[in-house]
C-alpha cells in the first residue's frame, strides 16, 4: 500500500501558523479568564467585520448556535420549521428539542443544497394540513456552498417565516458578493475541527444585525442571564465559548481569506480532471456563489468499489451523508413532503480529501486512482 493521505489535514495549518498559535494559547492560559475571556470578546468583533454584519455571539458548538436562536425565536410546540433531509442530524434535532416539529423538505440534485419547489409544496403541504403552524425555514449551506437564497428569500419573504441559514460548512463562502453569515434573519456557523474554519475542540457562533436577538442570545447561552449571573430573566443553556478556543480562531481568521483561495484551486483541480469522466459527476456550482469547500463530494455509480480501490493506494474517502433524515429512525416519524433525490444521492456520493493544503502530486495521485477505478468499473 502507498503512503497513507490524510483526509483533512490539519497539521499542516498548525505547522504553518507555528509560533504564533503557541503565543496564544499560552497567553490565554496565562490570562486565567479560560471562560469568556478578553479574546472571546475579541474574536466575536473580528467574526462580525469579517461576515459583514453588527452582532455575532459565540456559543459552545455549531448545534447550540442553532438551537440558541429556535429559543430567542420561541419555537416550540405547534411550529413547523423546514429542513432539508440531505443534511447532519443537528438540522432537525434543534428543532425537535425547541419541542417544534422538523419538515422534511428535498435537496437539489446538482449542488444538495434545498429545492425550492420541494420548500414550496412542503409548506403548502403544511397549511393545507393544518395541524402545525409554518414558522421558520433553516436551508443548510452544504459542503461550502451557499444554498441558493435568491430563490428561496422570496418565498420566505412571502410566507412570513423566519429564515435560519445554517452556514456551518460554508462560513467564508459567499453569494453575489453577500457572505453566506449576513444570509437571513440569523446564520449560524460551527468551529468543529474539521470546518474550513475550525478551532481545537467545539465551538460555535451565530450573526446577525437584529440588535434585540444579540441581546436574547447573550442571556440565553448564560443560563438565562439579566444583569448578572444571578439574575436569571429566562430559561437558558449553559453554552460558553472557550478563550483557548477563541485565542486559536483569532490566529486561524488571519489566514482563512488565504486558505479559502487556497481550497479553491484544489477544487478546480479535481473538477478539471473529472469533468471529461461519464461515470464520475462533480459537484456544480451555481452562478455567482464561491464555495469554500468543505468537502469535495463526487457522485458515482458504485462508490463501495471505488472507496475499497482508494484504500489499497492509502486514500480515504467519506460518505456525508449515506441516509437522509427523513430516513433515519430518530426522524422518520416527522412530516416529509417526500424527498426522491435525497434517496437516491444519499446512495451516490462520495467525499474525496479535501483542504488548503493538499499539493498538485498529492492531489494527482488521487485524481489518477479514482479515474482507474471509476474507468475498469
């Protein structure tokens, strides 16, 4: 077997941020504030001048961003809210912990990101039920991209619902110019390690210009804070971001418009290589978005043989994600408005190694292998 390829590197970006990361960390160490420190403070500012908006929050991980926001909304028994099916487990579990109900809603079949019309039927599909009350639409940015918001703001627009965009794979991407942060009533992103900008362990955030809502989410994450810590206005969560876990992401933010670049052209790479391919179909991206490439996810006819051939030569793949929610036994009991495409990609997609970082031999050595693969299929 060849020399094993990480599937995200991560060591080679705290290799290049060297002595300045350690600096950090050490400092916020020193400072003993390990909690909501000077630096958390900090890095929200910078997060905010960064997205283009007035306020962003941190919170202790990408789920409690969501979930922090469904409860400054009050969301609860009675809402619906509209997921896509083609997604992580946290879409539909904040919703169903805020005690309202998740609706399925389908993905489009090129980018996986929502489907408008799919958004449409599913909400109608609601109303004409009504058992439940259409309240708020959470489109998730999937594998960088941002999902197209300028066909789905007017139906939000014109339902009156609420509109989450859940940005956790994409913070840094844009559309027409806007970031994907500045999207919606509010956007939520996560600092998992893995996410084009991810610190050392959890961490999440959420944005916004609606200066009331910072204000509920500032109390909600500290357990219902009013004036002080024994003061508690409201039923809270204890969801606190981690000063070492800021001092990391004021150090990473530094280097993120770089290394988003960077991705870039490790996805034109491999999209070059493969678009002469019948049998390998890579990711599409819609007019006027930049992605930031959180995964590069091909679709191909037989991904067990071609992830099985990748391994002999030492290169990992993924598979985000292989049942849709409104699948999976946790879930499939709430509303779907049916979701064929979710279905039938969720049997088709498979990740490559992505990440900043990854050189053109490395890269070609992958895109070679799976070429191979795909062509003796």
């Amino acid at each position: 077997m060849s020399a094993p390829i990480p599937f995200i590197d991560l060591q080679a970006q705290r290799r290049r941020l060297g002595e300045s990361l350690n600096r950090a960390i050490t400092a916020a160490v020193e400072g003993g504030q390990w909690i909501l420190g000077p630096q958390v403070r900090q890095l929200e500012e910078q997060l905010a001048n960064f997205a283009g908006v007035k306020h962003c929050v941190t919170c202790a991980n990408g789920t409690d961003a969501l979930l922090i926001v469904l409860r400054a909304w009050e969301m609860g028994p009675g809402d619906a809210l509209f997921v896509p099916a083609f997604t992580f487990a946290a879409s539909a579990e904040v919703v169903a912990l805020a005690g309202a109900t998740p609706v399925f809603v389908d993905v489009l079949e090129d980018t996986f990101n929502v489907d408008p019309k799919s958004l449409e039927a599913a909400i109608a599909m609601v109303k004409r039920e009504g058992k439940l009350r259409p309240r708020a639409v959470m489109p998730v940015d999937l594998f960088g991209q941002a999902a197209d918001y300028r066909l789905l703001e007017p139906i939000v627009a014109r339902e009156k619902l609420k509109l989450l965009c859940d940005t956790a794979q994409a913070f840094g991407a844009t559309l027409d110019g806007r970031h994907t942060a500045e999207i919606g009533d509010a956007a939520s992103t996560s600092f998992f390690p893995a996410k084009p900008l991810g610190c050392y362990g959890d961490g999440g955030a959420v944005f916004t210009n609606d200066g009331e809502l910072d204000v509920l989410l500032r109390s909600i994450r500290m357990h219902g804070q009013g004036t002080d810590k024994y003061e508690n206005v409201r039923v809270g969560v204890n969801s606190r971001l981690d000063t070492i876990q800021a001092a990391i992401l004021i150090e990473k933010l530094k280097i993120f418009p770089e290394e988003i670049e960077m991705r870039e052209r490790v996805a034109r790479r491999y999209t070059e290589a493969f678009r002469a391919s019948n049998r390998i179909r890579p990711p599409h991206v819609i007019d006027g978005a930049q992605s930031t490439w959180a995964q590069y996810t091909i679709q191909v006819p037989d991904r067990d043989r071609l992830a099985a051939d990748l391994k002999t030569k030492g290169i990992p793949t993924a598979i985000y994600y292989p049942t849709p929610l409104s699948q999976q036994k946790g879930y499939a009991h709430y509303p779907s408005i049916g979701t064929p495409v979710s279905d039938r990609i969720s049997k088709t997609v498979i990740s490559l190694p992505m990440h900043p970082y990854l050189d053109e031999a490395t890269q070609d050595r992958i895109i070679a292998a799976a070429l191979e693969s795909i062509g003796n299929a």
